[in-house]
C-alpha cells in the first residue's frame, strides 16, 4: 500500500513537551546574535519578540501551515529568527500559536526574562490577556502552555497591525514553502537505527523536533526498507494519545485510514 493510502493524523500528545518543540537552530533562521542576547540578559533589559502565523487553504480541511518569529532588541538589532513548516490540516490560529511558542521558547532558551510581545493576531493577544474566552481545547491547551512559558518572565503583549509585523510575516511565509527536500536525509542512519521496533519507535521519538516532513520522509523510508518495523511503529501511535500537548506543538505521523 502506498503512502498515499495513510491520513495525516496531527498526534494530540506526546512524551515530553519540550522535546515537542522546534529545533530553532536548524529552523531556517537567518541570523543570531548570543552576544546580544546575552548582554540584554545581565542587563535586565527588554527583547521585543515579533511572532506569526501563516495558513494556505485555511478552513478547508486540507490546509498547509508555517510559522515565524523575530527576537530584537529595543534598539531594532535582530537577535534571533526563525521559521519553519508546521504541518498540515491545522488552522491559523493554531499556527499563531505555534509562532509565539516558538519564540518564547526561544527567548528562554536565551535567558531573556524582559520581553515585550507583538503580534497582528487579535485572537491570541486577547486570549494570552484573558480577554476572550477560548473555547477550543487545542487552543486552550496552547494558551496554558504560553503562561507556562511566562512564568517568572517581566512581559506585556499588544496587538499590532499586519505592517508592523512584516518580518515575522515574511518568516511565516518562508516556513510555508518548505518542502519535503529540506528534511529528506540521512537513509542511512534511518535504516541503520531502525532494524527493530524499539529501536525504530525511540528514533522516531527523537525526530520529532524536525517536524512533519522529517517523519513522513523516516516512515517512506522504513515502509521500503524494513517494511515489518514501518508496520510496527504504526501500530504504536496510540502510545501517544494520552499524553499532555498541544496539537500545534506536535508534528505529524502517518496512521492508516
């Protein structure tokens, strides 16, 4: 059966939900500055962090969508950028979220704790404020986790109109076009590291900060070379099912239909 034959199932949990979340250094950023970043840290001094969404064919069920995020200083001098594919049949809202996600994880990884937060999203603004209600559970489960990640952080956020967020804009839009090429690598390694199914399921595992078209590109290449494990890990998505994370935080698995 070909892959063609599988749905994209977006997995609402995961082990850990840190080993969830995007590798930044290898998500397409343009430039860093650590110096910076480090100096704003002894300083006590504020970071503004510029976060967005982007979604192709939002609300028709079959959607495409990215994310990006830019760390500057108050000055304007970038610190940290980066963008990356965030999966498919999501909605815009979602990859909103994983924008700001990404950026405050960032921004932590850093050691920022000043930082000031803008982004065009009426809805995420308004929901991180408590403004409005949030009745999705997705969201809601991502909107915890953004007050998890503000904790013990000085921070404010303001909605900002889409033309003072073009570069995190732009960002988004990068992450948009990915393609499968960019995360097609290392066969090798992956047969290698998958002859057996425990094996197979904890790199599987490890692989999920690269996203959705690293795991699809493993599973093509397990579904040709060991066919049996491919079978296995499949088997094995539900092992996730039960475990705490937002859905924009996960990448995606191929489950058959």
């Amino acid at each position: 059966m070909g892959i063609g034959h599988y749905r994209v199932d977006m997995l609402e949990k995961c082990v850990d939900m840190s080993i969830m979340l995007p590798d930044i250094t290898g998500c397409g950023e343009t430039r860093q500055d650590r110096s910076l970043a480090f100096s704003l840290t002894d300083q006590g001094a504020m970071a503004i962090l510029y976060f967005d969404g982007a979604c192709s064919g939002n609300g028709t069920g079959n959607t495409v969508a990215g994310y990006g995020f830019v760390l500057v200083s108050k000055k304007g001098n970038v610190i940290f950028e980066g963008s990356d594919f965030f999966a498919f049949g999501t909605t815009s809202n979602q990859a909103e979220y994983r924008g700001l996600i990404a950026g405050l994880q960032k921004a932590q990884d850093l050691g920022i704790r000043n930082i000031h937060i803008r982004g065009d999203s009426e809805l995420v603004v308004n929901q991180v404020l408590q403004r409005w209600r949030t009745r999705n559970p997705l969201l809601q489960t991502c909107l915890n986790y953004v007050h998890q990640l503000l904790e013990g952080t000085r921070w404010e956020i303001e909605h900002v109109p889409r033309e003072s967020n073009r570069h995190a804009d732009s960002l988004a839009r990068q992450g948009l076009c990915k393609t499968q090429e960019d995360y097609s690598y290392g066969r090798e390694e992956i047969v290698l590291n998958c002859q057996e199914e425990d094996s197979a399921w904890l790199y599987v595992l490890s692989q999920r900060v690269h996203g959705y078209w690293r795991i699809r590109y493993i599973l093509d290449v397990l579904q040709e070379e060991v066919p049996h494990v491919f079978n296995q890990v499949l088997d094995r998505a539900d092992e996730l099912q039960n475990e705490e994370d937002p859905e924009c935080c996960t990448t995606c698995l191929l489950v058959m239909s």
